[in-house]
C-alpha cells in the first residue's frame, strides 16, 4: 500500500474541528460511502496500489456536506526493485 499526499486549497472558511464551528473536508477514497473527516488542508491518504479517486468535499461542522468538491485520480505502484512506494500528490481549490 501507499501514503498519498493530499492537500486542498480552500477559499472563504475555516477549516478546523467540526466541534470548534469550523468547516472540515470530508474525503471519500474510490467508491466508498464513508469518509474521512479531515481538519486541516495537508493529510495523507493510505491506499493499495493500483488506480485510485479521492473525492474531497467541504462539510458544515454538522458534516452536512456543501456542493464544493473535487475529486483526482491517481495510481498509486511499488517502486523499482520493491524499495518502497510511490504515490500521487493532489492540489484543488475551493472557493
């Protein structure tokens, strides 16, 4: 499995702890209907290898979810001679 780098960029909220009334990212990996709840603009992803989607969208502190989204697909493979993983990076912008 690897690690993928992912960062958002996000205009006009705050993005923190939903109980501190901040807005939050939910991120949904592939197909999957749960997500993970993400506090900050920089997290990272663990996926197998293989070809991937993250969706990312902006939530209210409730985790009702906004129509701001985004979403990156990438494929993530073992390195030359198995020394390791390589994974995408993703930037996207909200605004």
């Amino acid at each position: 499995s690897g690690k993928v780098n992912l960062a958002v960029s996000v205009e006009g909220a705050e993005i923190g702890p939903p109980d501190s009334g901040a807005m939050h990212i939910h991120v949904y990996v592939d197909d999957s209907d749960q997500y993970e709840v993400v506090t900050a603009t920089e997290t990272t992803v663990s996926v197998p290898n293989g070809d991937h989607t993250v969706r990312v969208v902006l939530a209210q502190p409730n985790h009702e979810e906004t129509q701001i989204s985004d979403e990156v697909t990438f494929s993530v493979s073992a390195a030359a001679g198995g020394a390791g993983d390589e994974g995408g990076g993703y930037g996207g912008g909200y605004g």
